[in-house]
C-alpha cells in the first residue's frame, strides 16, 4: 500500500481556502489547513470511517498518508482509470474544496477593510 501520497494544490481548493481565509479573517496558510483538512476528512470518512487524518501542506504540496482503505480504494480506482493514486486523491479533494463554506459567507461587519476595497 501507499505510505504517502503528494500532490500540487488546484485553483478549486485555493480559491475555498481563500474564501475560508476572508470568510475567518485568518491568514490563506492557516486557512490552506483548514480546507485541505476539511476534505481530507470528508473521503477518509467516506471511504474508511476514519475520523483522523495524516497530512502537510508545504508551500503548495499536499502530503498526505491514507488510511489502509483509502490507498486500497486509490488503488483500486488508480487501476481502473489508468490515472496515479495522488491524482485520483487531488480530484477526490478538489470535490470537497467547498465543504462547510457557505454561499453567503460575508465578512463580519466590524471586520477592517481589505487592500481590493
């Protein structure tokens, strides 16, 4: 089995950590975390039950260490489309960029303005 997968963050799962980002007032690395954690949560649950999850986010690399039934479940998806195993994982967390950010998320009225007005 895998013991770690690594891929490059997409344009999908920046824009939600900097939505996240504007949405907490909190820095895009923090925010970055927080989304990749997000999604990472959400496929090792769905997959594995899992409720803990292994990963770092460097710069824009993703590290992540499956669960023995998420890298089976990569394996099995990696052999049937031909695609790697940390390419199927960034597709699987590009679909839950998204997750818990709210459509009408606004800043908090009393927040201070940003440079972009």
């Amino acid at each position: 089995m895998t013991d770690e997968l690594t891929f490059e963050v997409d344009d999908r799962l920046r824009a939600a950590a900097e939505e996240w980002s504007e949405a907490r007032l909190t820095d895009f690395e923090t925010a970055l975390e927080t989304k990749v954690e997000q999604a990472l949560l959400e496929i090792e649950h769905l997959v594995s039950d899992a409720t803990d999850v292994s990963f770092e986010v460097e710069d824009a690399t993703v590290r992540h260490r499956p669960s023995d039934g998420l890298a089976a479940f990569l394996a099995d998806q990696s052999a049937a489309t031909g695609l790697d195993e940390s390419e199927i994982l960034k597709l699987h967390v590009g679909l839950f960029a998204r997750v818990f950010l709210e459509d009408d998320a606004k800043r908090p009225p009393n927040a201070p303005p940003t440079d972009d007005g």
